[in-house]
C-alpha cells in the first residue's frame, strides 16, 4: 500500500509580479485538481513576495506523474521571469501521532 504524500512548493516573486504569478498558479489549480490522486492542492500567501502550494496525494507515484503533467508544464513555461528563484519543493510523508485527525494532513 502506498503511503499519501504532502508537498510545499514555495514561489518568491519577483517584486510588482504579484498579479501576474498569482494568476499564473490560480490557472492551473482546476486541472490538477483533476488528476489523478489529488487530495488537496491549495495556493496560501505566506508574505507579499511569497506565495505557497500546499498538496496532498494519494501516493509517491500519482504525485509523479502530476510533477510530468500538463499543468506543471505550463506553470513552469509561464511562471518564467516571475521569480526570484526555482520554487523551494519540499515532499513528506507524514508521522502521525495524537488525534486521529489532528495529527496528519
């Protein structure tokens, strides 16, 4: 059984493109919540300058896949010249303790 997958990716824009990142990444959101093994994948602000994904998928392998998808290719291709840097990726698989549901993503 394979085990679900939480992943950040963190975007520092580059100063005045806020607007412009910002919908960027809103485009993509309807088809990667589409593929396959999306539990969750929701853009939060962190600052002005810093915008983040927070996914959640079903396995190692769906969020692969998702990594080769369409979407992720047209965000990179249109997100070019609105960064600072390439995005800060981060997956995890959780550790549960505690609550049931509280505990984990």
């Amino acid at each position: 059984m394979s085990q679900e997958v939480v992943v950040t990716a963190v975007f520092h824009l580059v100063p005045g493109k806020r607007e412009a990142l910002e919908a960027v990444l809103k485009s993509v959101i309807p088809d990667v919540h589409e593929e396959p093994g999306c539990l969750l994948y929701a853009l939060h602000e962190a600052d002005e300058n810093t915008l983040v994904f927070i996914e959640k998928w079903e396995s190692r392998e769906l969020l692969d896949a998702h990594q080769r998808a369409d979407a992720v290719a047209r965000l990179n291709a249109e997100a070019a010249g609105l960064l600072q840097s390439p995005p800060e990726v981060v997956t995890m698989s959780a550790l549960p303790c505690g609550h049931q549901t509280k505990g984990q993503l």
